[in-house]
C-alpha cells in the first residue's frame, strides 16, 4: 500500500469570501476571480499556477458533504473525467468558508461512470487516528449516496443535482 507509513491529516482549506483568496491546504493564497454564493452552495473560479492545470472552478455542496470540481486541463495532461468530487465537510461563514476534505474522491465521466478514489488513504487515516469511525463511516455513506444519485442520473452531475434543488453551472 502507497503511503501506508506516513498518512497525512485531513487537508483543510480556506475560501475567503471579503479578500477574494482561496488557501489550498500547504498554505498558498491564491487570488480568486469569482465567488457566488447560493443556497446549497458556493461556487470558486481562479486560475491556478499548477503544472498540470491551469483553471479550477469548484462547487462546494455543505448539505450533500461534497466538493465538485472541474480542473482545466493544459493539453499535455489532459484526463478522462469531467468532474473531480472530493468527500469531506464544508463549512459555511459569513466571510470565510472551510473544507475539510476525508480523502475519497470520485472522478465522474458524465453518462459513462463514476469511479470511487483513496478508499486507501481513508482507512490509513481511520487506522493512524487521523479521523474517528464516525467521520470515516459519513465519508463513506456520502461516497455511496453520491454514487447512487449519479448513476440513478446517468453518471450527470448537473442532472442529479438539479434534481436535489442545486442548479450548478460553470463558466
């Protein structure tokens, strides 16, 4: 197993709404071209200095426990997925909003298939103490439900989530 001698905690991030900055969970501030906020959610848009990505938009869902994500690929590292979802908690504030990501991942290939991610990396954190058994259980009944409201949509992110009420877009 990959990574089974040095678990990482959680990783935390931070979504300033007041100084438009997004801090990724290493502590870099990146500027932010765009928030929005909704009902079920806000919405991230920023450019990003990645060498295998150069945009990121992100959706962050605290009913659902979801982070949804479409990375924009540059063309040498371009990847069969058209949505990146992270597992996690996600806080709403006033000004700053948080995620908590507890490391399943699912990658999302609209009307083809969700594929679940680091189910791994989720149990070394449960086995190292880095997340209790009730945290690690709700990451993985949000795991299931998410897969079961994507495939019931024809693996359709939009799809399903429209129908929960949570009209997403993205630029």
């Amino acid at each position: 197993m990959e990574g089974a001698a040095h678990p990482h905690p959680p990783k935390i991030e931070y979504f300033d709404l007041r100084n438009s900055t997004n801090t990724d969970p290493k502590g870099f501030v990146r500027p932010v071209e765009q928030f929005r906020v909704e009902p079920w959610g806000l919405y991230m848009a920023r450019t990003a200095d990645h060498r295998q990505f150069d945009y990121l938009e992100s959706w962050l869902l605290p009913d659902l426990g979801l982070r949804a994500s479409i990375f924009h690929f540059r063309p040498e590292h371009r990847r069969d997925q058209d949505h990146y979802v992270d597992i996690g908690v996600f806080t709403r504030g006033d000004d700053v909003w948080t995620s908590e990501d507890h490391y399943l991942d699912l990658v999302v290939r609209t009307g083809r298939s969700t594929e679940l991610l680091d189910v791994d990396e989720l149990m070394e954190a449960h086995s190292a103490g880095l997340l209790d058994t009730a945290t690690a259980e709700k990451a993985i009944t949000t795991a299931v439900a998410a897969i079961e409201g994507l495939a019931t949509h024809g693996h359709d992110l939009g799809r399903w989530l429209a129908s929960l009420g949570m009209p997403i877009d993205w630029r």
